[in-house]
C-alpha cells in the first residue's frame, strides 16, 4: 500500500489549494483574504517540509544509507522555496500586488518541479523502503 505516495500527495494538493486562494485573492486586492489564506498557506507548506527533513527524509536515509541523493536535492529545494515564501510574506505586507505575483509565479513553478520530483521519484521509493514503519511515520506528522 503505497502510504507516502498517497498522504503526501494529498498534502501538495491542500498546500497548492492555499497558494491559490492567496494569489487569488491578492490579485483581486482583497488583503485581508489575501493575509489570511497566505498564512494557512505558509503554515501548512512550511510545517510539511520540516517534517519531510526532519522525520520522512531522515528515516530514508537511516535505512537506505543515501544521504546525498533525493533527499538532499528536495532539502535544497525546500530552502528555496523557504526563501520564496518569506520574499512572498514581506510583498504582501507591503501590499505590493506586483511584487507578490511575480514571486508567487516563480514559486508555483518550483512547486510543481518539485512535486513532480517527489511524487514520481522520491515518495515511490519511500513507500517501498519505509513500508513496515509508514504508519508510525506518517501519524507523527
């Protein structure tokens, strides 16, 4: 049963729901909606890359030794899209509708990438080697 896949999967589409709204909602000039749903956006997006680092990746690579392959590219890439999020956060403050756009354009496009690289690769792969413990993993999270 394909847990990894599935659960984190999930978690890209309620993320990429949030992303929308706030870009939505920022393009419409509607700050305060714009705040809010950039925040959930944020939060969430935030927390599922700290517990992918520091629980999901780690117990990957504890079990399969490899700690300079995938899982050090999304840690990258994490911090990348770490750096987006926070440029995002101080437009939006600004109310600087051009600015936040423009970076939410860039990010979306590392979000995809990114995703694409998990779903199709990494978490296929976590789903066979982390098998016997994805329950344990994924209700830490």
């Amino acid at each position: 049963m394909p847990h990894f896949s599935q659960t984190l999967a999930k978690q890209h589409e309620h993320c990429d729901t949030l992303f929308a709204a706030a870009e939505n909602a920022v393009a419409e000039g509607d700050w305060p909606r714009a705040q809010e749903q950039f925040q959930a956006f944020a939060r969430d997006t935030l927390h599922h890359f700290s517990q992918e680092d520091e629980v999901l990746f780690t117990a990957f690579e504890n079990r399969t030794g490899m700690k300079g392959g995938p899982t050090f590219v999304m840690r990258s890439e994490h911090e990348q899209m770490r750096d987006a999020i926070a440029a995002m956060e101080q437009a939006l403050q600004a109310r600087d509708g051009q600015r936040y756009l423009g970076l939410s354009e860039t990010l979306l496009m590392l979000m995809r990438q990114h995703n694409l690289k998990e779903e199709n690769i990494l978490y296929p792969m976590m789903d066979q080697a982390l098998a016997d413990e994805a329950d344990r993993l994924l209700s830490g999270m």
